[in-house]
C-alpha cells in the first residue's frame, strides 16, 4: 500500500478543529461553526502535515514515533523508558520489557480514556499476542494490589482519583479474569514497573531498545500506518492528529 499524497497546502492559513473528544465533558463551546466562518481562498482547514509538529519519515517505525510524536508529550516518553529501562536492568525476558515500553503509548499518542485497550489494539498486528494481552491487562491490574508480586496500590492514584475511588465493575471483573490467565504476571510485571513518579533529569536514548524491538515488533516494510493492518489508521491518525477529516 502506497503512501497517501502530502501537500503541506502552501499559502493558505490552515484551522484545526480540536477534536470531540478532547472537548466532550469541558464545557467548551463546539468551534466549528465559527471556523467554518473563517474558511475562504487564503483560509482551510488543517489537512496533511502540520509544520508545528516534526515530519515523519515516510516509511516510519516504532522509534520514529517516540523520536517524532511525542515531543508534545515528554512525560509519557519518560514514562515508558524509564518503566522498559528498570524491567531490562532488572533482567526481565523481552516480552515484559517491550510490553513495559508499549503500555501506555496510546496514552500519549491518542487518548487516554481505556487506553490499555486502545494501546493493545494498536500493537496487536506488531507482537506477539501474550504482549497484546498485557498491554491490555495492565488497564484493569493497576488498580487492585498484589504483595506477592510486589505490587501495591499506587498511592499517586489516591492523590489522582481520590481516596474512595472505586474502579467500575468491567474493570473488576476484567482484573478477576487476568488473575486466573497462563499470562497474569506478564501484565503484573507491567503494572509493577508502571513507574508514576520518577527522575525527570534522567535522559534515556530509545535507542538502547533497538535490538528488543527488533527481536519483538513486527517492523512492516511499508511503514507504520501504511500496512493495510487492522490497527493501521490508528497510526496515521498519530501521524497526522490534526487532520480534519
């Protein structure tokens, strides 16, 4: 599958309408009407690449996407190098570092509403299945304890959720269920390493990933996005976030 044609639509005044989702529950007015009012010869709405945000390559990999996309999200970067770093230093097999430097990407790159779910159906075509289902796992795990596996509950998320935060039902049965799984300390191990306050000064290159992505991620040839894969467009959208339509 070839590449979709880009044009930066030199010249012209490019609008992006945030999306609903990102409105949706903030009281926000909806600005489409008023951008719709502003669109003339000179003025269109945002399609292709936005020159604010660095160009992918145009057959872009995994590292491209942390190299590129999440510029506007430092903390999700660290966050996933620094979860993947301590679980490679700590020895753990590959499975459960690269489902460490995964788990949140939809998080950072998309949305963060379900993002487990989001994130796993995102890498499902690229992983093998056990790194899809911790990936996914890891969404309702988070939330309850686990001493043997040296799990406690996070006490970020009583400062996030407050104190008397109850997870929904679907999230506790979807924990029960992982409990009972062949895989349940490869999606514990992630919550384990699911690091929420750390060094901020510490600088990690992605690059020291690169033969644990090689060895676990399905690199197509066509690039990321570009595959015709089930989870294809979910890349392109993090390629292009702004699009209109």
């Amino acid at each position: 599958m070839c590449n979709p044609p880009q044009s930066n639509q030199p010249g012209y005044n490019r609008l992006i309408l945030t999306a609903p989702v990102g409105r949706s529950g903030t009281g926000a007015p909806n600005p489409e009407k008023d951008l719709f009012a502003q669109l003339g010869p000179d003025t269109v709405m945002m399609m292709g690449d936005n020159p604010v945000l660095p160009k992918m390559p145009d057959k872009p990999t995994l590292l491209d996407f942390f190299k590129y996309r999440f510029v506007n999200e430092e903390i999700t970067r660290t966050h996933l190098l620094t979860s993947a770093k301590r679980a490679m230093e700590d020895g753990q097999p590959d499975k459960v570092v690269i489902a460490c430097l995964l788990h949140d990407f939809a998080n950072g790159g998309l949305i963060r509403s379900d993002h487990g779910y989001w994130g796993a159906q995102m890498m499902r075509p690229y992983v093998d299945e056990e790194i899809a289902w911790a990936i996914e796992k890891h969404q309702a795990l988070r939330y309850f304890a686990d001493e043997q596996a040296g799990y406690d509950y996070p006490e970020s998320y009583n400062r996030f959720f407050g104190p008397d935060y109850v997870p929904p039902e679907y999230i506790r049965q979807e924990a029960e269920a992982a409990r009972n799984h062949r895989w349940y300390m490869t999606g514990r191990l992630v919550t384990k390493y699911d690091i929420y306050f750390f060094d901020q000064n510490e600088v990690i290159d992605p690059e020291i990933f690169t033969d644990i992505i090689g060895r676990n991620f399905k690199q197509p040839e066509e690039g990321l996005g570009f595959d015709g894969s089930p989870s294809a467009h979910m890349w392109r959208t993090f390629i292009w976030p702004n699009n209109f339509l």
